[in-house]
C-alpha cells in the first residue's frame, strides 16, 4: 500500500510539472525561448542549428504525452490504491473483531473485589483448601503408617502428632457471621440453608471462574498479533481527518479518552514537540522530531491503527509479565492465595465496572466490562467509519458481563437482574 502511495505521489509530481512546463513553452514568445535555448546549450556545451518553432513543437508534443501518460497512470494508481485500501481495512476489521472475542473470555468474579464481603469469601476459599491440603497430607501420612513395622510407627506417629496437623475454621465462622447478619429477619432454618448455599458457590464459583480466568489469560499470550502488525505497518493516509470529521466523530463518539488525538490541541502539539526538540542535537536531527511528534499525533486511519496495536500488544506484555510474576506452573497446585492475588490484579487491569438505570424505577445496577473489548471495538468503528461512512459508537452497557450460576466447576447457567433484584454486595451482573 504504501509503494502504491508513493507511485501516486511519484505520478502527481510528474504531471504538474510537465503541466508547468507545457504551458510555459506554449504561451512563451519565441525570443523569450530562444534566450533559454541558448542558455542551455552553453551549459550543456551543445551546439545546433534547431530553430525556435520546432523545439517548441517538439517540447509541446513530448510534455503533452508525457502529461497524458502520467494522468492515465495515475487515475489506475489511485484506483488501485483506494481497493487495497479497503481490503486492508476490511482485514485489519476482522482481526480486532478476532482479538476481542479471545479478550472475552475474561470472566468476571465478584470474590475478586475489594468488598468486605468478597475479602471474607476469598479467607473462607484459602482456609478451605488449606484445611483439604491438610486432610490430604493427615490420609497420606496413615496411608503410610500403616505401611511400616509397628515399632518405628508408634515412634513416628508421635512425631506426625507433634506438628499439629489441623484444619482451621477462623475465616469459615467470620463469613458465617457476616452472612447471618445480612440474612438478619429471615428464619432460622431458612437462613441456615442460605449460608450454606451460599458457602458452597463460594468454592465452585471461584474455582470456576479461576479456570476460566487461567484459559483466557493463557489465550492472550498465545495471540500472534505479526499479522496484524505488519497489517497495520502498510496502512498509509494521504491526509489527516478534517475539522468536520473530527467534530463529528467527537460528537458520536462521547469517549474521547478511547482516541484523544480527536481533542488534542495546537498548543498541546506545540508543547510536546518542544519537549522532544531538547533531547536531540544537530537541526536535522530537531527538525525531524518535531515532524515525528506531529506525524504520530495526526488524526488519521494509520494512527487508529497504532493505537489499537499498541493497546493489544501492552495488554499482552501485561499478562506475561504478572505470570512470569507469579509463577503460574507452581501456584495453581500448591499456593492458591498468591494465585487468587495474581487474578485480583490482572482482573482490575483488564475489567472496569459502571452502573446503568435498566428502569426508572429501580436503583442502578452494577456492571462489569472487558476495558480492552470496549477501546479496540469502539477504535474499530472509526475504521469502518472510513469504509462506510456511517459512525456507530458502542456504549459501555453493550459490553457488560452477565452474573453465571456453576455446579460442579461447570457454567449452568446465566441472567441478568433488575434493580429490583441486585443486591451489591452479593451479586454483580
């Protein structure tokens, strides 16, 4: 794309100038020609007896083909560069729609948030599989005994006595208590179900949505993104967005952070441009920065592109760095409270939360949606905006996740509320 731009460039030059020079050697007098003739034959040391008309009628007819030539060239040069235009838009288009649906798959867990309610869940998770691993290590150690003479076992049981394998039920009784008072004016026995219940879609549903978490993170690393970014290194503009397309865009739009070269001012340029200036010495090596800073902070489709990979590829060195981090391969067995922090954090760099009114009259409801999803989607827009002329923004509800219900660390089923049936603290759409 960018040679074809290039030959386009290449073949406006020519025409101009060839326009230029036919239409000075056709309304130029012959005496006025004649001096320039002469001129150029004691430059170039050439002699001849050529008169004035012919050279002219011989310019005029070179030029005039040449012109000719270079027109037609063009027209085809132009065509051809406004199909790959579109084919590459329409490629680029796909790959982002490919890209959002892996981001997707990001689920959102309530139990990671930083709710007095979500931080006892995530102590009852953790003593809970503490109190499993204890089992575990308590059966294995019997398991074992049972395998040696009886002398040497009275003697190591003792020692297995002495380091106090035991389960703790601390964080269990302080969420039981929790829930009790939140159940406050139901009965007894009813409440007593609900704190079970409710005990029970702690574990499965962190399980779950850990699993998934792990599948959709692992997905992301494993997103090839050399396609799209060579895709994206082609894509070339002549020009930058106009002031009415940049007015319009600002006003469908309603999120300038999601492109903010849409509101950047000349001020703004001026001052970015003069901070990049001093760090370089030499005037050509000035000049040359103060053209970078404004090329990068042009509105156009190339920098729509580069925003998008930019956003795709800082995600992505996000996530390796948090399981390099952490160390994955060791903590899903072993250390599921350093696993359940790393998610914490990747879940907050990724997914935000808002609150929509579904109806008047209910209180608004809490929702979770993917950050990348909404950007990347919404910045593809405006490449289809290019192609199509029509600019639909996608609000932040479009995108918002759905509370699911799991059985067995497998999806059941999922729903959303109204006002009238969300509760905070223990659902979240």
């Amino acid at each position: 794309m960018k040679i074809k731009k290039r030959n386009i460039e290449l073949a406006t030059s020519v025409s101009i100038i060839m326009l230029l020079v036919l239409a000075y050697v056709h309304f130029a007098d012959e005496e006025e020609l004649f001096r320039v003739g002469n001129r150029i034959e004691e430059i170039l040391h050439i002699y001849t007896n050529i008169s004035v008309v012919k050279m002219q009628s011989f310019i005029e007819v070179v030029t005039s083909g040449v012109l000719g030539s270079a027109l037609v060239a063009l027209f085809f040069y132009v065509q051809d560069y406004y199909c790959e235009r579109e084919k590459e838009l329409h490629n680029a288009i796909e790959h982002i729609n490919e890209f959002s649906k892996t981001y997707s798959e990001i689920p959102f867990c309530r139990y990671f948030e930083n709710t007095d309610y979500a931080k006892l869940a995530r102590d009852y998770y953790i003593e809970y599989y503490d109190n499993e691993f204890q089992l575990e290590v308590k059966k294995t150690a019997d398991d074992y005994l049972k395998t040696i003479p009886k002398a040497a076992r009275r003697v190591l049981k003792a020692e297995i006595n002495n380091k106090k394998f035991g389960e703790s039920y601390e964080a269990k009784s302080k969420l039981e208590k929790y829930l009790t008072e939140k159940f406050n004016g139901v009965e007894a026995e009813s409440c007593k179900e609900y704190i079970e219940a409710e005990l029970k879609t702690i574990i499965k549903e962190i399980d779950y949505k850990m699993e998934k978490a792990i599948n959709a993170y692992q997905g992301i690393m494993e997103l090839d993104m050399s396609e799209f970014e060579s895709l994206a290194d082609s894509v070339t503009t002549f020009k930058k967005y106009g002031i009415f397309k940049k007015h319009f865009l600002k006003k469908h739009m309603l999120d300038i952070a999601i492109f903010p070269h849409l509101q950047i001012s000349i001020k703004d340029l001026v001052t970015e441009q003069k901070r990049h200036v001093k760090v370089h010495k030499g005037v050509y090596n000035k000049v040359l920065a103060a053209y970078m800073v404004w090329d990068e902070y042009k509105c156009n489709t190339e920098n729509v592109l580069k925003r998008i990979v930019r956003i795709l590829k800082r995600t992505q060195k996000y996530t390796y760095s948090q399981f390099s981090m952490h160390n994955y391969s060791e903590l899903k067995k072993y250390n599921k409270k350093e696993l359940l922090v790393m998610l914490m954090i990747l879940q907050k760099a990724f997914l935000g939360t808002d609150t929509a009114q579904i109806l008047p009259e209910y209180e608004p409801i809490l929702f979770s949606y993917n950050k990348v999803v909404y950007n990347i989607t919404n910045l593809s827009r405006i490449l289809l905006y290019e192609l199509t002329e029509r600019y639909e923004y996608r609000d932040i509800r479009t995108f918002a996740m759905v509370k699911d219900a799991y059985e067995k660390n497998q999806h059941i089923w999922s729903n959303s509320y109204s006002g009238e049936d969300l509760n905070s603290d223990f659902f979240r759409i």
